[in-house]
C-alpha cells in the first residue's frame, strides 16, 4: 500500500479520534470563526510535514503516527525541514537486526559504498541523456572504474561533471545548500526523500545513524543519507523539469512548488525489473541492505532509470 505524505502549511490543530487525524482548520467568513475538519486514517500515513508555527500537535496524534511507523518532518521560519521524527522500534527482531548492522564487516561495507556510488552514477547519466543533450559516455566509464569504497572518489568527478552539464545553463548555479535557486528545490526535495529512506531503514530494523560511508560524528540519519545517493537523481530530474516548465522560483518556496516536491514518494521508479512507486522501491533496498548484513547477500538492490 502507499502511504500518504501530507504537508500542513496553514495554522491547524492536529487530534486523534478513532485512528484518524482529525485535521482542524480555522475559517473565516467576515465577522463569523468557523473551522474546516478533516479526518484521515493514521494507517494511510507516510510522511507529515509541519510547515507553521501556527500548528498545534497532540501527543497522542506523534504517537500514532510513529506507532505506524510515519516519519514526521518539521520546518523552520523558511520553510525548510529541520527535524525529523521517528518511531524507535519499527521491526519485530530490531535487537538481532542491530547487531548484524553493527558488526558488519569494513570490507562490506566498502563492497556495499562501491555499488551504492555506481548505482547513483548510472541513475545520473540517464538524466542527462533524458534532460539534457551532454555526453555521458565518461559517467558510464566512470561507474564501471569505481572501486571499493570509491577510494578514487570517482563519485565526486561524476557529480562534478554532472551539475556543470544539468544546470550550467543557470548563471553562477553550483550545487550548494546556500546556493542560488535551484538549489532550494533540491534541498526540499531531498529532505523528503531523505525521511522517506530514514522511515524504510527503520522498518527494516535498522539504525540510520550508522552508515557504511558517511560518518559525520553530528549526524543522526549517516545510513539515509548514504541509501538515497541513487535516488536523488529522481528529484533532480524531478527539478530539472519544473524548472524548464515554469523557470525559477522567484518567489522562494511556495505552496505550489512544495505540492510538487511531495509527489516524490509516489514518483514511478524500476526496481528487481518492476515500476513501483518510489517509496514502496526504498523498502525493498533496505530490506536487500539487510540480507547482506546478516549474509544472505552480497547485493545491495537499487532502481534503474
């Protein structure tokens, strides 16, 4: 089933009844203060986004939700995601899965680095050849030379080559979180496929924090960030098309371009051969992340563009 991503950016107050949220929206018509109410079964889902520091939470309302094993985001006073929440047990033998996680070996977890950056350079290749009318034949070499652990960072001469090709049309783009626009709508889009990927990893009874290439001492999602480096070529792709569309966004973050960046779970991607829905796609790369932890694997499983 897919889940659902909702984002609140008007002043609500958020309650459970039933096992549904119940969604109160205040209305005003004149003179007269009425309330919008909306309900939605916590089952159905995925992903909340808080964008309003309007919007009152009940605890009983996280607690659900985590129960289910949703990722709630939280935005700061620009509407960017600056937190993230996630239930602590999200597998019935998540002790046993730890420790396989934990004592995984260093030349796994460099063979697992290897594959995770071909896979991220194979996916960006095919969104020049879709977006754009660049050679590629470099990032095609490049994917079959990385080695384990990428210890040529093959990975950054791809993505160097890849940005000045996807964007370099854009006056003074680099891909920098501060960066011209649009990098804003890259930093939206990969914080909800960031929670996207932290939210399979704990339903595959996993830690996010322990990553097998990043180890940043002051991050707590290494692994997410590690596991979507083959997704993000879909929001990029995502981006590079509405911005051919509709140009850049002159007026920052609207609701408009937010609604589009939420579609991102939903986006078709092929997997195992198959289209699936991008977010159903994450939970078979980490249930395959898994199998190779405990050694029932030596494949980590990621989509083909």
């Amino acid at each position: 089933m897919i889940k659902r991503t909702l984002c609140f950016t008007n002043p609500a107050y958020l309650s459970l009844k039933n096992e549904q949220l119940v969604v109160k929206i205040p209305q005003s018509d004149g003179d007269r203060q009425s309330e919008k109410v909306t309900t939605v079964p916590i089952e159905d889902i995925g992903v909340v986004v808080i964008d309003n520091r309007q919007i009152t939470i009940t605890s009983a309302v996280m607690d659900a939700l985590l129960e289910n094993n949703c990722a709630l985001i939280t935005c700061d006073a620009k509407s960017l995601p600056v937190g993230l929440l996630l239930p602590l047990c999200g597998n019935t033998t998540q002790s046993e899965r730890f420790r396989y996680q934990i004592d995984a070996s260093l030349p796994l977890k460099k063979q697992l680095w290897q594959q995770t950056v071909q896979a991220k350079i194979c996916n960006q290749s095919e969104v020049l050849s879709k977006c754009t009318d660049a050679e590629i034949g470099c990032m095609q070499v490049w994917s079959k030379e990385v080695k384990s652990g990428d210890s040529d960072n093959i990975e950054g001469r791809a993505a160097a080559y890849y940005w000045k090709k996807l964007f370099g049309h854009i006056a003074d783009f680099n891909r920098d979180r501060e960066g011209v626009a649009p990098n804003n709508l890259l930093n939206y889009g990969y914080a909800i496929l960031r929670a996207v990927v932290a939210r399979a990893l704990v339903s595959s009874g996993m830690l996010p924090t322990l990553g097998i290439h990043h180890h940043n001492r002051y991050n707590a999602y290494c692994l997410a960030d590690d596991i979507m480096e083959p997704y993000r070529p879909y929001v990029d792709e995502m981006v590079f098309n509405l911005v051919k569309e509709r140009g850049l966004p002159e007026e920052g973050l609207t609701k408009e371009w937010k609604a589009e960046l939420l579609k991102i779970p939903v986006l078709d991607v092929v997997i195992s051969g198959k289209r699936s829905p991008l977010m159903i796609a994450v939970t078979q790369t980490t249930a395959s992340l898994y199998r190779c932890y405990c050694g029932e694997s030596r494949k980590i499983v990621y989509p083909i563009m």
